[in-house]
C-alpha cells in the first residue's frame, strides 16, 4: 500500500471518528438536558405545591378569624407587611402565578380552590391546583335540603342487562362498576343532576368487585386471576386507560378495597392456605407493589380504614367486624374482633368519627364505638328490612346513607345523632334492589346503582 493510500484510509477513519464523537457528545447532552429539566420540573411542581396550600391555609385562617371575611370571587394572596391577606386578583411570586378560587355551596360552607401556574417552557404550561372545603363550624352545618324527603333527581339507562355494582362520587363525576357488562367501569358527568350523562368507558379484566379513586386513578378489585388489583387512569374522563395492575402469586378474588395516602387495603375471599387481607404501596400508581398481608381466617367482604386502623366485615360466625392495626404497612395485625349475633355474614362498613358501622346480609346495621380500637363495642343495631350491600356514614351531619335490598326502600337515610337509638329520617321505594352508595364532598347529592333495568345509576338530593 502506498503513502497515498495510507493518508487516504488515515482521513477516512479520522471522519469516523468525528462522527461517532459528535453522536456520542450529542446524546449525552441530550440526557444532561433531559435529566436537568426534569429535576427543575420537580423542583417548580415543589414549590407551587407550597404556594397552593399557603393559599390554602390563608383561605382557612380568614374563616377561623371571622367567617364573614370570606365571599365568593377569585383573589390573590398578598404576603406584605409580615402576615397573609386576599387581594383583588391573582398575584405573581417570582415564574409563579397564583389564584385563589372561592365558590359558595351554601351559606356555610366554601369550595376554596389554589391554583399555582408557571410557564415551564415557552410551550408548555404548568400548574398546581388543592381544593378543599370550608365549613362554618360556629354554625349547624346546613345539608343542602331536607334528607328526610329524598327525591330523585337523575337516572342513566345503561344498555343490555347490565347491574350497577358499586359507585365513588366526586363533585362532577361518578365512577361506577357494573356487572353482566362490557365495558364494566364507566365515568358519568354529574354535573347537572338532572341530566347526568356517559363519558368514559373500559372493560376491566375479571369481575370487578369494588373500587376507590384517588386522585387521576382508579384502583380496582376484580376476580381476574392474572390482574386482582387494576389500575386505570381517569385524569381524561372521556378517554379511559389501564395503566397499571398486580396479580397476586395465588389467584385471589378480591372483594373490597380501601385507600389511605399511599396505600390501598384490599380483602378477599377465604383461602386456608394464603392471607385475606392485603397491604398495597400506590405511592407509583402505575406499578402497585405489596408490602404486608395478613391472614384473616374468613372471608373479608369490605374494609374501610379510619386513622392507623383498617375495619374489615367479614363472613367469620364470631368475628364480623375485625380491626386491624396498619400503622406498619409491611406488618399489619389483628387488633381486636367484635361477634355479632346471629350468623348473618357482614358485607358492607364505614367507619369514621369513633363509630363504625356494619351492614349485614340479614338487613341488620351493627353501630360500633370504635374510640378504642383495640376494643371495640357495640352501641345498638339497626333494621334496615333488606340485605345491606353498601353503606356510607358522614360523622358532620351524623347521616348514613344505605344501599339495600328492601323491597319498599332500597335507599335509606338513617339519622345517628343518637347513636344509641338510630332512627330512619327519609327512604325511597325504588322498585329495584342497590348494590352501591356514595355522596358527594358537600353532601347535596347522593349516587346509588343498583339492578333496575332500566336506570342502574341515579341520583338522589334532598327534598
């Protein structure tokens, strides 16, 4: 080979090499760039999420000092002159933009909204929403209407023999589980609820049995033997996806489902040789993990949890209501058991505010104080006249709101502000067996799905 030659292959391999230098050299700054956007991504999300709860917070302060000082209208929060006041319009803090929205539901109580924006980019925009409601707590808190007349105020027809099984309400929308159809989960717009109206649809794998939302996700207990726990993401209400599940070693069904910060509890069906009771990490809602179980020795029907403490309605003759101690995520435990009388099979719970309640397969409510959780007592019993299949009770109003199969009131409104002599306030005769309740955060409507042919969910206000 000749000098020419040599010079000619020793150019070539140098251009190569540029080449391969400059690629190289072109994907890592693209990775530093990538990797130095997402920390200051993280870094705005942290601080706007501070500026929303400090406008949070100011909202509440005002209330406590004077509820007067609150009314409906979007404002600022100006931080001068050492203390925290509302102005006129939103106010900037540096690339942040914040507003404080303030929407009266009725005269005691607010629907109090901060949203952080920032402009992340010049084409991307950023923005951090909190909302929480206010109540007037020097004043009886108003209901919205009269429960003791409850009305029907919308129905949704759903095609083909389908049955309403379970229901989580927010503000505007309803998630609802059916039975007997494809698809099974459906989102409804409930803003108007007269009219309420389909959005989303999706089939879940299995038999979906019981749900909770929490936040942009819906975590979902099915039968499926390859997918118990799913996950679908509801943040576009129109355009539902499964974006995450977990399937348990051994094929479980899953009953019921609760959630606490960044954790589900799930319960399922009696298995001698595996655990009921199952602790579930959300913290990365797309990839669900395990952290704890706990064998329960009877079938667990549905959990609520309540502070540290997970309560269970179980099929056990001797142990209907278990508590559970979940301050230890990865060791959950037996606290205590309370034995209901009779063998009727516990389906349905709520707990909240230092009492629980357990509807049973015999129509019986069971009204436990739980202010010990290690020893729980029974207060009195309730007959609702019909299989209690879902219950929800809010300690403000010191209402319960009942799902059940008596065939002159499936809906039922039960005043505990006495908790030892409950008494029916208001019913409905819905010519149809519930399977499911919920109501809303203002407790001005209430959700219910049930086996009516013809109208599987329906809201329910008050008279």
């Amino acid at each position: 080979m000749n000098d020419k030659q040599q010079s000619g292959f020793g150019l070539i391999e140098i251009i190569v090499a540029i080449g391969i230098f400059v690629t190289l050299s072109s994907t890592a700054i693209v990775v530093v760039l990538h990797s130095f956007n997402s920390n200051r991504l993280g870094e705005n999300q942290t601080e706007a999420t501070l500026l929303s709860e400090e406008g949070i917070e100011t909202v509440r302060a005002l209330a406590n000092k004077n509820w007067s000082n609150l009314s409906a209208g979007t404002y600022g929060v100006d931080n001068s002159g050492g203390s925290l006041s509302l102005t006129p319009s939103s106010t900037s803090i540096g690339i942040f933009s914040r507003e404080i929205s303030i929407t009266e539901v009725d005269p005691d109580r607010y629907e109090v909204t901060a949203s952080t924006s920032w402009n992340f980019s010049p084409t991307r925009n950023n923005s951090v929403d909190l909302t929480m409601y206010l109540a007037n707590f020097k004043q009886p808190l108003s209901l919205g209407g009269n429960w003791s007349l409850p009305t029907q105020a919308g129905s949704i027809d759903i095609p083909g023999n389908s049955q309403g099984l379970k229901i989580q309400l927010t503000t505007n929308y309803a998630y609802v589980l059916l039975n007997n159809s494809n698809p099974d989960f459906m989102v409804l717009d409930i803003s108007d609820p007269a009219l309420p109206s389909q959005l989303g649809t999706i089939d879940i794998s299995g038999q979906p049995n019981d749900l909770v939302v929490v936040g942009n996700y819906a975590y979902i207990a099915s039968s499926s033997k390859n997918e118990e726990l799913q996950v679908v993401d509801v943040s576009s209400p129109n355009t539902l996806s499964i974006v995450g599940s977990f399937d348990f070693t051994k094929n479980r069904i899953v009953n019921g489902i609760a959630a606490s910060g960044n954790y589900t509890y799930l319960v399922c069906s009696n298995d001698k040789k595996n655990d009921e009771f199952f602790v579930m990490d959300i913290s990365s809602p797309t990839s669900p993990s395990q952290t704890g179980s706990l064998d329960l020795g009877d079938t667990g029907n549905a959990v609520a949890i309540d502070g540290a403490f997970a309560y269970v309605a179980s099929d056990g003759n001797g142990q209907e209501l278990q508590v559970i101690s979940v301050g230890t995520s990865n060791a959950p435990s037996l606290s205590s058991s309370l034995d209901l009388s009779g063998n009727a099979n516990g389906i349905s719970i709520d707990a909240a505010g230092g009492i629980a309640l357990v509807g049973r397969d015999n129509g019986e409510v069971a009204i436990v104080d739980i202010n010990s959780p290690a020893n729980p007592s029974l207060i009195s019993t309730f007959d609702a006249g019909g299989s209690v299949s879902d219950l929800r009770y809010d300690p403000t109003s010191k209402l319960a709101f009942l799902a059940t199969s008596n065939n002159s009131s499936e809906f039922q409104v039960i005043d505990l502000a006495d908790p030892s002599s409950p008494v029916i306030l208001g019913s409905l005769d819905l010519g149809a067996n519930l399977q499911g309740i919920d109501f809303d955060q203002a407790l001005n409507r209430v959700g219910a799905v049930g086996s009516d042919n013809g109208a599987e969910f329906l809201i329910v206000n008050p008279g």
